[in-house]
C-alpha cells in the first residue's frame, strides 16, 4: 500500500533534491498533507494516479513536487502538461508549480483564452519545461504546431469533474489519446462520476486508486449564522450585518453575475471599497482581481461559485451567502473557504422566504439544524468601527514565494526576436564575465524586440555593471534592472 509511511512524516523521507526542500521550506510548506503522503511516492515510483481528493487538500503540491523533481533542466521540450478547468486555476495551479520548481530555474508558461494565442505561441518556442492549461487553448496550440507532445512524460487532469461539467471532454481525450504511450498520467476529481470512471477505464491502465473523502467539518472551526430577510429590503439588511460582522477577509457570494454587479456598485456607491470576479468580465480584470484580493489590496470580494471555483485564498474571516445557495453541495464549499488550516470563521446566510425548501435539503445534507434568526439592527458603535476600518489602508501581504526571489535580479536587454537574438547569444555573453557560471543564470524569456534573463545568487548587481559596455550579439546593448518574473 502506497499510504504505509514512516511516522515522522517529513517532505525529506522522499529522497528530493535540495532544490525542492529548500524551495519547499521558503514557501512554508512544513509537512506533507494526506493526500501528499499517497500521491508523492506514487509519482515518484512511475504510477498512474486516480485519486478522489476534497478542495483545499493539498492536491496542487502532491502532483507538482515529484514531477519537478522529475523534469530534466536540460530538455527544451514539455515534459509535463496540467490541465485546468478554468483560467484563474490555471494560473493558481502555474504560479504554485513555478514557485516549487523556483531553484530548478524551470519554466512553466500558462495557457489559455482571452490572452492573445500568438503570444503563448512565442512562448512555447523557447524551452518550457511544464505547461499549464486550459484543454481547448491547449487543443489550439497542439493543432498550430505550437505545442509538442513528444518529450511529455507527464500528464495531469486537474478537477476532472468540472472540467467535464465544462464541455471539455472531447478536448481532453483527443489530448490523451496524442500523448506517447510511455507517459504517467494523474487525475484528480471532487467526486468520480460514471463519466469520470468511463475515461480511466478507457485511457489510464494501472492505477493506483486513491480515496481521501472530505474531513468532517470540526463544529467550533466555522461559525454558522443564518439570517431572515425581506427581497425587498434585502440590501439594507446585508449592510447591517456586514457593520455587525465587520470582517477582516471576506467573500460575499451572489446567484448571477448580474447579482454581483448590482451588489458590487451599492457597495461602491455606500463607500465601501470591495472588488468582483464572474464570467463576464475581461481576463486581465479577473486576473488582476485575484491578485489585489490576494494581497490586501480591498478586503471584501464578491463573486459568483463559477468565477470562484477552485480558486484558493488564505485567511479568510468570513463568507457571506448574500444569495442563498442553490444546491446543498454548494452551501458546503462556499462556507469552507473560510475556518481553514485549524482557523476559525465565519459563514452568515441570507435567507428569504424562497430559500426555506434549500435550507432544508442544506440541513438534510449536514445532518444538522440551522435556525434562522432575526436579523441584527446596527449599533452606533459598531458602525463607527466599521467606517473606520473602511479609512485604513490595508496591510499589503507580500506574494506567496517573495522568499524565493531574494538574490535574484531581474535584467532587460534591449534586442529579441526582432534582432534574431537567442539564448545561447545571452548565456555566452553573461559567462564571460569573470566569477559568473551558468547555474548564475535562471530563466531566459525572449520578446519581439526585448529579452529578459534572471541573475541569481546575488550577483544580479556585477553582471548589471559589467553588461554595459560589453557587446551581446556584436552589440552594446542597453541593459537595466527590472522586477522578478
């Protein structure tokens, strides 16, 4: 059994490279989950995966840690690719396995719609180790000549279950069936549905089934407080409970996306500052969003479950069901964003007369009674705190992997495509400089007429000075610091 492992549960007893550990312990990582425990020697032993594993498990981390340890440097071509169900999975999923992978100095591009393809195409044509995406910008890419399939020893379905739930199906198995036959495959699902249990049976052989069932949700962790309103005054009521609450971090949940944008310009014209994620919004804003919610730019987001789906965020204080969920499953997982990694929360329910059947199906589910109580009027003293907190200017949280990019520097040079310029032209030059070697050099993103190149080891400052007047491609070119990747 591939769960049997030693007591002293440690990411060390899997024989990983220093590169990992010492990439692990910089993003805090302390302890291997269940999930990590199982799926990480697995990987690691060349099995295919089936696993069955809850939100919020871990699973991101159990899936990337044996593959970049796995992944040879030296390749140019992918040898791994993720596939995501949405876009902000897919750069969630990237960015955790980028920074994993941050001391191996390998590169994981993301790809998916709403950014222009020719872009992601350029990408591709300089080395990339592991790929990140959505099946159809991933089908596109494959079907341009863009992404090769050849050197792919890995391959990983990410939320299967919502990415059938989606339309993808097709996509996936034409990917599946592409793929060489030698490659590892890992499939990861909330739940393992007929369909789910079709496509292993079809096209992964050999599994290793692994089961983790969602940990029973400790009674203190999440405080539940259900709320009647009136649709018609529902809004003023929701501002008397947000006064009340006057939560740190905080989700609001809404039905539609036209819910959302209705309650997010309320708010703005209450002069309470939030921001909202759903479907129809522009990529880049979603994008955006995401990352100014992850660093305390606004404390209170409001999104619809699709925009939100699978999208993780730390410490959040409190998750507000402005609309009452429409099915039992998701009344669970919205209020499970919050009271998370032994937290306490908070989950406060709007509820009109319309909502009294699902909160029953909800208490049915839970197998536990909610009572509805009356809802809060807003004392003056409570409201002052309120706005006074509303005045204050959030603490910025730094990204996650800050740690992993100090004694890095980040150079422009001026010249790229447009200039026929390679890396090979700029890892020359730069290992000419007396005392610098290759392993001081990290990733190498060349543009239309700009290039990028990572300098580690905190010699970014000497190779900057000596640059200026050394000639790169038979030319001085101009050379300057910029910020990380």
């Amino acid at each position: 059994m591939w769960n049997n492992y030693q007591e002293d549960h440690a990411f060390s007893n899997y024989q990983l490279s220093e590169d990992i550990l010492t990439a692990l312990e910089l993003l805090g990582y302390q302890k291997p989950t269940d999930i990590q425990e199982t799926v990480i020697p697995a990987i690691l032993a060349g099995k295919n995966i089936v696993a069955k594993a809850p939100t919020g498990s871990g699973k991101t981390a159990a899936f990337a840690i044996p593959i970049c340890e796995r992944v040879i440097w030296e390749e140019n071509a992918p040898q791994a690719l993720i596939l995501e169900p949405t876009r902000e999975l897919t750069v969630q999923v990237r960015d955790e396995i980028f920074h994993i992978a941050r001391k191996k100095r390998l590169k994981v591009p993301a790809v998916f719609g709403g950014f222009p393809i020719d872009k992601q195409m350029q990408t591709l044509r300089q080395k990339s180790h592991i790929v990140v995406g959505t099946p159809g910008r991933v089908m596109d890419l494959i079907r341009r000549g863009s992404l090769k399939l050849e050197k792919i020893s890995y391959l990983v379905l990410d939320e299967a279950d919502q990415m059938l739930d989606m339309g993808f199906i097709d996509e996936v198995k034409e990917i599946m069936e592409m793929i060489p036959r030698t490659s590892r495959i890992s499939l990861f699902s909330a739940t393992l549905k007929p369909e789910i249990q079709q496509l292993v049976d079809e096209y992964i052989q050999d599994v290793v089934l692994i089961m983790q069932e969602p940990e029973e949700m400790p009674v203190p962790a999440i405080t539940q407080k259900l709320y009647a309103v009136d649709s018609e005054h529902k809004y003023e009521s929701f501002l008397d409970i947000l006064i009340t609450e006057n939560p740190e971090n905080c989700m609001i949940f809404c039905g539609t996306r036209e819910m959302v944008n209705v309650l997010f310009q309320k708010l703005r014209r209450s002069r309470v500052f939030c921001g909202m994620l759903h479907g129809e919004m522009e990529q880049k804003e979603r994008l955006r969003t995401v990352d100014a919610f992850r660093r305390g730019g606004f404390r209170f987001l409001i999104a619809t479950d699709v925009a939100a789906r699978g999208v993780d965020f730390e410490d959040i204080t409190h998750v507000i069901n402005y609309d009452f969920p429409t099915g039992r499953e998701t009344y669970v997982h919205r209020i499970g964003r919050t009271g998370r990694n032994g937290k306490t929360g908070t989950a406060v329910s709007l509820v009109c007369e319309e909502d009294r059947r699902m909160l029953g199906m909800v208490e049915t589910y839970m197998g536990q009674e909610l009572p509805v109580s009356e809802c809060p009027v807003r004392e003056e003293t409570a409201e002052k705190v309120f706005w006074k907190r509303q005045r204050e200017k959030a603490e910025v949280r730094s990204r996650k992997g800050a740690a992993l990019q100090q004694g890095i520097l980040r150079l422009s040079i001026g010249g790229g495509r447009k200039s026929k310029m390679r890396a090979g032209d700029i890892v020359g030059t730069i290992c000419s400089i007396e005392g610098v070697e290759v392993a001081d050099i990290g990733i190498i993103d060349i543009r239309e007429s700009i290039s990028y190149v990572e300098i580690l080891n905190q010699k970014g400052a000497y190779v900057l000075a000596h640059l200026q007047d050394r000639p790169i491609k038979g030319k001085i070119r101009k050379v300057r610091s910029g910020h990380c990747f």
